[in-house]
C-alpha cells in the first residue's frame, strides 16, 4: 500500500505542476475577457438562482443547493488549513484568484450541459460534459473516458475523503471505532441515494443553509474579536503570495511556486470549476435559458471560494498574527481547531459537528456526480449499482490511510479536468456565440 501512495503522489506531482496550473489559469482568464467579464452578473445569477421548478425537474435553487453541498465541503476548513501550513499565507490569495476568475470557466462549461441536456419520461433532466463531447465534438471515446473519470472522482473525493474525515472528527470527539462509524455512516447515506435526485436535492437545500449559518456565524465572531489583526492578515497574504520568504515566522512553505500550486489545487478541489461536476447539476435544472443557468452555476463558485474559503482563511490568519506559538505545535489539518478554540463556548466541538455536517453534505453531493456517470456508462441499472459501491467506498473511505485519501482525491481532480478543459477550448466560440444571443 505505501508503494502505490507514492506511485499516486509522484503522478499528482506530475500533473499538478506548473503547466497544469498553466491551463487551469489560462482558461479561467480566458473566458473571462471573452465573455466580456462575465463576473460582472453575479448579481443577477444570484437573483436567479432562487427561481422556482417547473414540471418534474431540480429547481435553479436545488440545483445550485446540491452543487454546494458537494463544493462545500470539509476542503473549506480542512484544506484551506492544509494550504495555509503547506504554502504559506499566499496560497490563500491564490486560492481567490482560482475562484474569481474560475468563475466564468463554470459559466462556460454549464452553459454546455444545460444546452445538451436530457429529458426522462417523469419530466426530470440530466446531463453533463459527457453529452457535451458525445453531441458537440461528436468524441465517444473522450466522453466515456470523462465519465470514468467523475465515477472514481465521486468514489475517492465525494465519498472517501468526506468519510474519512467525517470518521476523524466523530472518533476523536466519541470512542466510537472507526469501523462502526464507517457502517453507519454508509447506510444513512444509501437511504438518501435510493429516493433519487429528488430526494438528494431536497435533502440538499435543507443542509446547505444550516451548516453555512452555523460555520460563518462562528467565523464571523472570531473576525470581530480579531478585527485588530484582520489588516496584518490581509498583509500577510499578499505579500506572500510573491514574496520566497514567510510572512509569519515557524510556518511552512515559503516558495512563490509552493504557494501557487497549493492555491491552486486547493482552489479547484474547493469549488471545482473547470472540473466539470457542477455542470452536472446545472443541466438537471429547469425553468431557465442555458445563459442564465450558467450564471446560476457561477454563484456556486463565488460562495464556496469568495466566501467560504475567504473567510475561514482570515479567521484562521488573523488568530495566527494575534498568536501564532500554538500554531507551530499544531497538525497542518488543525490550524482551524485552533482558531475555533478561541470561541467562548465549545469552539472544537461547534467546528466538529459543522466538518461532521460538511462532511455528509458532500457525500450526498458527490454521489449525484457519480450517478450521472454511471448513468451514461451502463444506463438506469447502471445508477443501482454505483449507489451499492458508493456505500462501500464511504465506509473504505472512513477506515483508509488519510495520506493515500488526499492523493487519489487531487488525482482524479486532473484526470476530470484534462478532459472537461480540452473540450471547453474546443468550443470555446460556441460558448461565446450562445452567451451574445
């Protein structure tokens, strides 16, 4: 097993180098000026997205809920506390720069699957990047090869590095074995996945809100009591972001190039543009044009990054300037603990049941990712049987080495991106042509 880690870190490092986050970059700014900075309508997408269902489909509202608890997960705290320790202040700012910019790549790549999409018999829609390149670029090959790609992504990101994390947090709180954490876990999940997207959806809206309020109610609180210490974390941030040198002393990673490749790939494992998931979600909705359904879509981006990650990173830095001694002595996943231990009732435990809730939401999101795939590889049969092995992979995830989880996650991160991205370049006037009119 300690083999094949090194095996999956050493292809990860492979693809997470520069020229990935070259391609990455590139095609976020590309869009970007040719969409005329599309950024620009978040207002209106955020407008839209609270649009009503029509007949049997996800309403803009569901689609969106069930994308964020997918995107909203435990890379929010825990991976923006891996980015901090690993690559320094800085690589939080470019963590922002892949969320803004990476903002009208989801524009682009949703604008795609809402115009591809599918209709059921019960008046429901699916779709994805996968019909993308079956209808538009008319690429079986590449579409299957995109749809393996999102089945293993939703096996080892959805439902592997949500349950193992969801495990961690609950045995270090309970002396509960991992295993019987893993079991539960695992069935609550599958009693969620057999009522259909549907079901997911709902269930999606009503944990979305809840977990947000709780998390950004208590790091909100923790700015205020620092709000001393918000302008020398601001600093902090942007001068390392270009500095070789760290800004706050005793923390790791120091390299311009350390800190924009951890931005980076935290960045795209939080909100996931350029991906190709949250497309999914968008050509499930209805009741709007492809256009606007892609500016729904691209308020996912601005909420996971923009908000979520922004404010967990400041609440986490401006602690670290006030006191940065207990952050030397603390795991690299634990800089968020720390801060939240500053709260004046319970802060460990109120940041454990918000992971524990991020955690779940994920999985849930995560396994409608997987059955759409699974849905284009092997049809409706197909979706059964990928919803039996996601319960499998969440109680794998719940007990499997946390190094070999991260790993594999980042790897099928780029192996649905390479893809998804060389399409989106392809039809790249296609996008701009349908976004004029």
């Amino acid at each position: 097993m300690e083999r094949f880690n090194d095996a999956v870190r050493t292809v990860c490092d492979l693809l997470w180098n520069f020229p990935m986050l070259v391609l990455l970059a590139g095609t976020h700014l590309y869009f970007t000026i040719r969409l005329g900075f599309i950024q620009r309508k978040l207002p209106d997408g955020l407008r839209r997205s609270l649009s009503s269902a029509g007949s049997g489909g996800l309403s803009p509202y569901e689609a969106l809920s069930t994308a964020l608890a997918a995107t909203i997960g435990t890379g929010n705290i825990i991976g923006i506390s891996s980015a901090i320790a690993l690559g320094g202040p800085g690589a939080v700012f470019w963590c922002w720069i892949s969320g803004f910019f990476g903002m009208a790549t989801c524009y682009a790549e949703s604008v795609l699957s809402a115009a591809c999409r599918k209709k059921r018999a019960d008046g429901s829609f699916y779709g994805g990047p996968m019909y993308v390149m079956e209808q538009l670029l008319h690429n079986r090959l590449l579409a299957v090869l995109f749809s393996v790609f999102t089945v293993l992504a939703a096996l080892c990101v959805g439902s592997g590095v949500q349950a193992h994390s969801l495990t961690a947090v609950i045995s270090r709180r309970l002396p509960v074995s991992v295993h019987w954490i893993g079991i539960a876990a695992a069935l609550l999940a599958g009693s969620i996945l057999i009522g259909g997207a549907k079901k997911t959806a709902k269930v999606c809206t009503c944990l979305v809100p809840v977990m947000s309020v709780l998390y950004l109610g208590s790091c909100l609180f923790l700015l205020v009591k620092n709000a001393a210490w918000i302008p020398a974390a601001l600093q902090a941030i942007f001068v390392s972001a270009f500095s070789k040198k760290a800004v706050i002393g005793g923390i790791a990673g120091t390299a311009v190039k350390m800190a924009v490749r951890t931005g980076m790939a935290k960045g795209l494992f939080t909100n996931e543009a350029g991906m190709g998931s949250m497309p999914m979600t968008a050509a499930a909705a209805e009741g709007l044009s492809t256009r606007d359904q892609g500016l729904v879509s691209m308020t996912g981006v601005f909420w996971d990054t923009l908000v979520m990650c922004a404010v967990t990173a400041l609440a986490i830095l401006s602690d670290m300037v006030k006191n940065a001694a207990p952050y030397r002595a603390a795991a690299v996943d634990e800089y968020c603990f720390v801060a939240f231990s500053n709260l004046p009732v319970a802060g460990e435990d109120l940041l454990s049941l918000c992971l524990v809730l991020f955690a779940f939401a994920t999985i849930i999101g995560w396994s409608f990712y997987g059955e759409c795939a699974a849905r284009y590889l092997w049809g409706e049969r197909g979706v059964t049987v990928f919803q039996v092995i996601y319960m499998v992979f969440v109680y794998l995830g719940s007990v499997c080495s946390l190094e070999l989880v991260w790993n594999l996650s980042d790897l099928c991160n780029a192996c649905m991106a390479v893809p998804n991205l060389w399409c989106l370049w392809k039809l790249k006037e296609l996008i701009v042509e349908k976004t004029r009119n």
